[in-house]
C-alpha cells in the first residue's frame, strides 16, 4: 500500500508541473499574439501544450487505476516564477530572447521533476516506462527551445 500512496503521489506531482508548463507556454503565446516576429514559435508552443495535457492524460489514466482522483491546480514554485515573470517582464519587456530563456527555465524545471521522480524506488517498471518515454520527449523540447534561444543574437 505504501508504493501505491507514493506512486500516486508522484504522479500527482507530475501532473501539476505539466499543468505549470501548460500555463508557462500559454502565457508565452500571449506574449507573442501580435508579434509577427515571434510568429513562428506559436507552433511549438502549442505542440508543447498539446505534450502536456497529453502527459497528464496518461499520468491522470495511472492514477485513476491506482483508485486515486487526478490532481488539478499548478505548484506554487510554478505559480511564483509566473509572478515573477510578471513583474520582470514590466521592466525587461518581453523580446525572443527573454521569451525563449524563460521556457527554457521552465524545461529545466519539468526535467528536474521527471528526474526527481524517476529516482524513487516505488514506481513500478510500466509507470517508470510512461516516464521515460515522456522525459526523453521533454528533454528534446528543452533542446529545441534552447537551440533557438542560443540563435539569438
């Protein structure tokens, strides 16, 4: 019983830093809405959130089998970064540059999370498998925001 409770715990957790990377990519669209310079990141970024909500379908389908109700909300580390952003961006503005250093921030921090999850020992081998696959597709996300954020010169 005690694997399941942290089973079911990690992947909730998971399912709200998807939920941050969600929001974090939603909020980069509206930075860029009327920047026709910008314009070519919006396919990404909708490819970013579409990934997401599909990891936290298949995380959600986990838990559910597990008897557990699928977390809702974001973290409050993801919550204050977007606070900070906020405020950063009132100063800064918000070129393709920063737009781009800012979702790699975020890439870092979803890879983080993966990681930290994939190093507990409650996971089973098909939900650590789900991880996997799902982590390996984050880590080239984050090498396609990161090539490009490099490009800018």
């Amino acid at each position: 019983m005690e694997d399941t409770s942290k089973t079911i715990e990690i992947l909730g957790d998971l399912i709200l830093i998807n939920n941050d990377r969600i929001e974090g990519y939603e909020r980069a669209l509206k930075e860029i809405e009327d920047d026709t310079t910008n314009a070519d990141l919006i396919p990404m970024f909708l490819r970013f959130i579409d990934d997401s909500r599909r990891y936290k379908v298949e995380l959600g389908t986990e838990i559910a089998a597990l008897g557990s109700e699928i977390n809702t909300g974001t973290t409050v580390p993801g919550q204050l970064h977007r606070l900070w952003m906020s405020i950063k961006e009132a100063f800064t503005g918000h070129d393709r540059h920063s737009i781009l250093e800012e979702c790699e921030y975020g890439e870092d921090a979803i890879q983080k999370a993966y990681r930290a999850a994939l190093d507990q020992e409650a996971l089973a081998a098909y939900i650590r498998e789900i991880l996997m696959e799902q982590e390996g597709e984050l880590i080239d996300a984050h090498d396609e925001i990161k090539e490009l954020r490099d490009s800018v010169h």
